[in-house]
C-alpha cells in the first residue's frame, strides 16, 4: 500500500487536518509525540486497533495506551478515577505519564488485550495534540516501530520500519523526550510503576507517596496478572549484539578496549577520547536527559557500522537514568557486565 507522508510540523500545517481526517474514517497514522513517535487508531475502532498490531506486527497480548487531550475524554474511557489519578494528572498532564485504570465496557477488548484494565496518558506535543482534538475521538497507539526494534524518535525512524504498511505519516521533527512515558498502575488500590520514562519515580512520589518498582523494571522476572504485558518481549533490539558495560568512563573504556571480536562503543560525549574502536555517541554522561534524547537513534545507527558486538555505556539508574537503563537492558536481552 502507499503510505502517505504528511507535514506536521505545526498545529496549522494542512497535514494535521488531514491525518485527523483519516484517523477519524478508520485509518491508521504514525503521528509524532514528546516521547516517541505512535501508531494511532480510533480508540473505539477495533478494526482500526487490529491494523495497527498487524502492521507492527505486534503480539496480540500487549496492550495499547489510549492517547486524550483534555480531561473530559477520560470520563468514558474508566469506570473509576482514583485521588492520585487526580494529583497525577494535575501535576503531570498533559505529558510523558501513563495511568493504568480500571477499563470501561465502552473501549473494545483489543485496547487492552483482554486486561480490565486501560492505560491512558494526555501527551504534551501541540502536534498530537491537535490531530487528537480534531479526529474527534481518543488515539490508541503504540509506538511506531516494527515490533522488537528501537522505538521510533525521527520520522526518518517511522519511514524505515512502517512505509508501506499504514496509511500515513505525520511527519514532524525529533521527539524532545526520547524514551516512552512513565508507566504506573493505579487500579485495584496499587501505586506500581511498571516502565521508567520522563516522569521519574522521585517525581511521582513527590505528589502520591511511596510507588512500588515492579520487578520486570529491571530484572527479566514478570510477576503475574496485571504488570506490564510489553515488558516480556524481547525489545528495542539493533540487529547488532548489544551488551551494556556498567562503570566509570576508564572502567567501561579498559573494557571496551580490550575486545578482540570487531565492535563498537555506543558512549558517552566524554568517552570518547578514551576509546580505539568506531563510536556512535548517544548524550552526556553528565545529563541523563541527553541521553534518553539520543539513545534510540544511536541503537538504530550501530547497524550501519556492520560490527559484531556494540558495548553500551549504562546511565546511572536514577532520575531519568532508569529509564534508559530499563530500555537498554532490554536492548541487551539482560547482558550486563560490571566493571
Ligand atoms: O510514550 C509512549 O507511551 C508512547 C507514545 C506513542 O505515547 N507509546 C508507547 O506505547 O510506548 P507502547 O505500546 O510501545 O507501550 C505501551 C506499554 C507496554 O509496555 C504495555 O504493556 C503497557 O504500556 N500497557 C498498556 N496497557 C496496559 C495495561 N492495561 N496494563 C498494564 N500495562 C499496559
Ligand atoms: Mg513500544
């Protein structure tokens, strides 16, 4: 099929009306976010929903997160709205923070894959959230890459996983944010944030209290029921072998160095100097935040330098840090070495 790649670098740009047109008549359109690129459908269009799994060819039992773009659309889509639901989305919406709330009967079953449950978040991008406002109807979407590969933060990212396969994209520049949203459960009584992302754990606790950390956040360990489905898929994978390399810059350099198989250092700014191998940079390690910006594309760029193995440089696991790390274990399928 022809995809059609549409402007979307402004709210005005004529592409948003005409995405919002084709979300809104059943089609399936990558549009950009703060955090990632998605995948967007008519949330109460199961048709639309089955589109978007197969095009990303997407297991069937990971659900989506339904996108808003102003309170009022949350109402229908839960049959509950807990206090901290409340404090969240004052101190947090619109922006990188996904709710986890009871589902309503109104939204398909193949939302949520089956889950009574339903995850929602209102992203911040003016972008998404004119194209939500003017299809007239809440978005699920996913991120929009081939299931298993790094999530999408370029429309260049978008083009090489999906053209061909959905009807559109909105092409738009690179998301500011870079990793997906934070994740939290908050249905049945539970505060547990099950993915890392921009809104950090100390952030959360800061308005609600104390947030358990599900285990699948940085073990390979899924606990039953109604953690996070995605979280079991192998994820985020370059072709290239990824291990991650804990330490300091001459740990991880001394390490890197001593390799004998051909490879490649996926660094920080300031390892660079360190380093005898190709590197593809991904931020400071003196600001995690450049580094959720930077380290999708820089997973997407080791294949070009047809190595055998890629060492990344871990992030420390604080702030937004874990949530890099959170992706990166993924990325590695849990090859950590600690130097
Ligand atoms: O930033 C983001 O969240 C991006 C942009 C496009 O908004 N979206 C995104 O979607 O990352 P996706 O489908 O790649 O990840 C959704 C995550 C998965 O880990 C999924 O298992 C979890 O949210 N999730 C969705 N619904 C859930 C539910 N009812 N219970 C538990 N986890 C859920
Ligand atoms: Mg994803």
């Amino acid at each position: 099929m022809e995809t059609l790649h549409l402007r979307g670098c402004s709210p005005l740009d004529d592409g948003v009306k005409k995405a919002a047109a084709m979300l809104h008549d059943g089609g399936i359109v990558a549009i950009p976010t703060e955090t990632v690129y998605g995948l967007a459908a008519n949330a109460y269009d199961a048709d639309a929903i089955l589109r978007v799994f197969q095009a990303k060819g997407r297991p069937q039992d990971n659900p989506l997160i339904v996108h808003i773009c102003d309170w009022d659309q949350l109402a229908p889509l839960v049959t509950e709205i807990p206090d901290d639901a409340r404090r969240l989305a004052d101190a947090f919406w619109p922006g990188p923070l996904t709710m986890v709330l009871p589902k309503s009967d109104l939204l398909p079953d193949c939302v949520s894959a089956g889950l009574d449950t339903v995850a929602v978040r209102m992203p911040s991008n003016p972008v998404a959230r004119a194209v939500i406002r003017q299809s007239g109807c809440p978005l699920a979407a996913p991120s929009a890459n081939l299931s298993g590969r790094p999530s999408p933060t370029a429309a260049q990212h978008v083009i090489d996983d999906l053209d061909g396969k959905i009807d559109g994209i909105l092409m738009s520049g690179d998301c500011e944010v870079g990793v997906e949203s934070t994740v939290i459960l908050l249905a049945g009584g539970a505060k547990r944030l099950l993915r890392p992302g921009g809104v950090t754990r100390e952030m959360l606790e800061a308005v609600i209290g104390p947030v358990d950390l599900d285990k699948a956040v940085l073990s390979a360990e899924i606990t039953g029921g109604v953690s996070s489905p995605g979280m079991k898929y192998k994820h985020y994978s370059p072709a290239t072998k990824v291990t991650l390399v804990s330490g300091s810059g001459d740990a991880y350099a001394e390490y890197v160095n001593a390799c004998s198989d051909s490879c490649a250092a996926v660094c920080f700014q300031e390892d660079i100097p360190l380093l005898s191998c190709p590197t593809v940079v991904y931020g400071t390690g003196k600001d995690e935040l450049t580094l959720a910006h930077g380290i999708f594309d820089a997973l997407r760029r080791v294949d070009a330098l047809g190595v055998q193995v890629a060492f990344v440089h871990a992030p420390s696991k604080t702030g937004v840090g874990l949530a890099v790390y959170n992706r990166l274990l993924r990325a590695a399928a849990f090859d950590v070495v600690e130097r």
